[in-house]
C-alpha cells in the first residue's frame, strides 16, 4: 500500500464545502456559547461550574484557551496543511473558545463563522506560499503519514497488554503482526492495519465482557447482593439524571449539529483523527471509516460520563458520525443520517451510563484504549517529524526539529508533547528558509 501523499496536498474547497465548514463553526460556537457542547474532553468537566454560575464566562474561556492552544497551533494546523484535509483540533476546538468567549448569544455564531471563514480562505493561500518556499517543510510533512499509519495499527495491543497482562499481549502481537503481513501480500491495495485493528480490538472487548460476566457470576454464586440506591438518596445519580434531561431539551439543536458534522464528514474534506486524515487525503475512505469506528470504543465512555456529570455534550457526539459520514453516498443522506444517530446517542445516554457502571471492565478497557492510543501516536508523530526534518534539511534538519522538541521538554512542555513535534518541524522549516536566504543553506532536492 502507497503511503505517500501526491506532492501539493491543496485546500482548495467547493463553494458548498465552503458553507458547509462556515455554518458548522457559526453553529458549534453558538452551541458552546450555551454550554450545551464542547470538543475538547478536558474542558468539559469544568463546564458544570459555568453552567451554575460558580465562574466566570472569561475564567472558563482561559481554561478552554489553555487546554486548546497548542492542539489548534501545534497539531490541527500542521496536520491540515499537510495533508490538504481539515481535522477537528482546527475546526471545533477554536469554536469552542470563540463560542465560551462571545458575551451574547447572537455574536458566538458570527465569531464562528469568522472563523470558519479563515480556515477556507485562509489555509489555502498559507498553503500555497508554503509550497513556494525554497524549503517545501509542508511536503516533507507528508512524511509522517507512513509511521502514524503503522504504528497506530498497534494500540489495541498496547492496551491489552496493560489491562490483561503480557501473555494475552504477546498473543495480540503475534496475531496483529500476521495480519498485517497477510493484508499486504494477498490486499496490496487494502490499509494494511485494517484487518489487525479490528482484530485487536474485538480481542480487547472480548476479554473485558468475559471478565465481567466472570465475576458477576462469582459475585451471585458468593451471595453478593447488588446495592440499589434510590436516585433521591444518590447525589450523582441525580445530577446524572438532570444533566441527561438538560440534553434532551436541546434535541432538536443536537440533531441539526450530527447533521452538519455528518455533512462535513460525507464531503471527504475532513478526518477525525491523525491517521484517518492520512487516509482521507489518499482517498480510502472506508479504512479511513474502520479506523474511526475502532476509536469510537475508547471514547465512548468518557463522553457519557462527562456529560452526564457536567451536563455538556461532546461536539462530535461519540464520533460515531465521523465514520458513518465517510460512508454515505451524498450530503443529503449524511444530514438525515447524522441526526438520526445524535438523537438516538442524546436520548441513551442514561441508559449508557447506567450499563457502564455495571461493565467495570469494559469501562477499564475504555481508559487503557484512550492511554494506548496516545502512546502510539506520541512515537509516531515524533518520529514522523524527524523523517520530515530529514527530508527537508538532512542532519541540520534533525538537530533543528529535534533540539526544539527537546528543548520545550526541557522547559516544561509550554506546547503539549502531541503537538510539540509538528509545530517544530514548521519553526524549523521557516528557520531553513531564513538560512536559505541569508545563503547559510542548500535545501536538499528531491
């Protein structure tokens, strides 16, 4: 399978994918401007004070700016110029922001679409003045596509390994690298981790739920009985219960969000994640769908239990539409489709946090995905940003890239450790030019 993205990767949209992307950002910042919704996982806990009044709209702001800035400068840019797809670190997390930040609830949706306007128009003209520099750091970037792809194939096993211990790993290893293997030589034209992936994963949830009904069957067969707390007596319980009926009221809103996010997906000029973003840009969508589908499984207990504590909803729901959307045949279908599954996703979230607290391995096997997923892609991006160094700068490249990402570790990571590499590779690559310029350097051809 071709790993290589064709040089040039452009962002160069439709007027309707124009509208699209403008709409979706006035609409998710008005949402977060309501603290119904936001992307970023981290923020979301702290929405529940916003929501009674216990802090401020610019206290809550700066946590969300906080938590944002280095995903939006130092990952979803970087990501989208280089592989001419938008992600969601560039289009939902500086909604979520714009939308907490806007003092009135008529100036978030126009702040949004501001937004959603610099990413259309803008990116593309930053796009094609990099790709005119004498040191091209945007195609080198590309080179990054080959180790995210592979080693992104490995986070089931990795999350394996810690819950369940180095025997049922080992066995994971073996199966996902003969997989793979077999993927290449009999579907050269098939992503390789694909089938591993999806192995690996069923692998995972199969011995999570045969752990739980182990020991719920221990438990009966001991005389453990199971203790039922009334909802009035449970505190958490029932704030659950008026977070979830919050959400509900909302429906028909959260309805016309899965839509819009459904839509962008449909339109192919979007991926919800790193890899995927790899994938869309070569135009394998339905890997690209696998690979989104499998990450569902790791998220899909943190947002419930988010939401259901803070009473704000995730931006891309489960992300369950970004999958689904790559699918769908036309724009119309995605909407209708990417409302249906919101509206099924906001009415069962109860009944999800419910059947969670009655999984405690499944919901274990959530967090060591979440964990393993980071992991993979923390060593992928890094060494995918030293293969783009090389190919943009040879040795001087790497020590450039490289003594940048060591250097923000060494003062504390002031850009988050995801995003660190990326946003090197481009300082760096600004940096080649400058020495270019000052006739210090000859970029290397090829």
């Amino acid at each position: 399978m071709s790993t290589t993205l064709a040089a040039g990767a452009g962002l160069d949209f439709t007027l309707a994918q124009q509208l699209t992307v403008i709409a979706l950002c006035a609409l998710t910042a008005y949402i977060s401007h309501m603290a119904l919704a936001v992307f970023n996982d981290g923020v979301r806990p702290f929405m529940l004070d916003f929501i009674q009044g216990r802090t401020t709209r610019n206290a809550t702001t700066a946590v969300s700016f906080g938590l944002s800035a280095g995903f939006i400068f130092g990952l979803g840019a970087p990501m989208a110029l280089s592989t001419g797809v938008l992600n969601p670190w560039l289009v939902f997390l500086p909604t979520d922001i714009l939308g907490i930040l806007a003092p009135k609830k008529w100036l978030a949706p126009l702040l949004g679409g501001a937004w959603g306007a610099v990413v259309v128009f803008g990116l593309n003209g930053a796009n094609n003045v990099a790709h005119d520099l004498p040191v091209d750091f945007l195609t080198a970037m590309q080179q990054m596509s080959t180790p995210i792809l592979f080693l992104f194939t490995l986070f089931p096993v990795l999350a394996i390994t810690k819950q369940f211990g180095r025997m049922w790993g080992g066995v994971a290893g073996v199966l996902e690298l003969a997989l793979v293997v077999m993927t290449m030589k009999l579907w050269p034209n098939m992503f390789a981790g694909a089938l591993a992936m999806a192995a690996g994963v069923l692998m995972l949830i199969g011995l999570a739920v045969s752990k739980d009904i182990r020991q719920r069957r221990a438990d009966r067969a001991a005389g453990v009985e199971e203790t039922v707390v009334a909802e009035a007596d449970d505190p958490m319980a029932s704030l659950f219960s008026a977070s979830a009926a919050r959400l509900r009221r909302y429906l028909p809103l959260f309805m016309v969000l899965g839509a819009g996010v459904c839509v962008l997906a449909q339109m192919h000029i979007f991926g919800g994640g790193e890899a995927t973003s790899f994938l869309i840009a070569k135009g394998q969508y339905s890997e690209a769908a696998q690979v989104d589908f499998y990450r569902v499984f790791g998220f899909v207990p943190l947002i419930a239990t988010t939401a259901l504590a803070s009473g704000a909803y995730g931006i891309a729901g489960f992300t369950l539409v970004y999958p689904i959307g790559y699918l769908m045949p036309n724009p119309f279908v995605a909407a209708v489709v990417g409302a249906l599954v919101f509206a099924v996703e906001v009415l069962a979230l109860s009944l999800i946090g419910r059947a969670l607290g009655k999984l405690p391995s499944v919901r274990d096997s959530s967090e060591h995905l979440r964990s393993a997923i980071g992991d993979t892609l923390q060593l992928a991006i890094l060494f995918g940003s030293l293969m783009a160094a090389n190919a943009m700068g040879g040795g001087l490249g790497i020590l450039v890239v490289g003594g940048l990402y060591l250097l923000n570790e060494a003062m504390g990571r002031p850009v988050v450790k995801m995003a660190a590499a990326p946003a090197a590779v481009i300082v760096g690559g600004v940096l080649l030019n400058i020495l270019y310029w000052l006739d210090l350097f000859t970029p290397i051809k090829g």
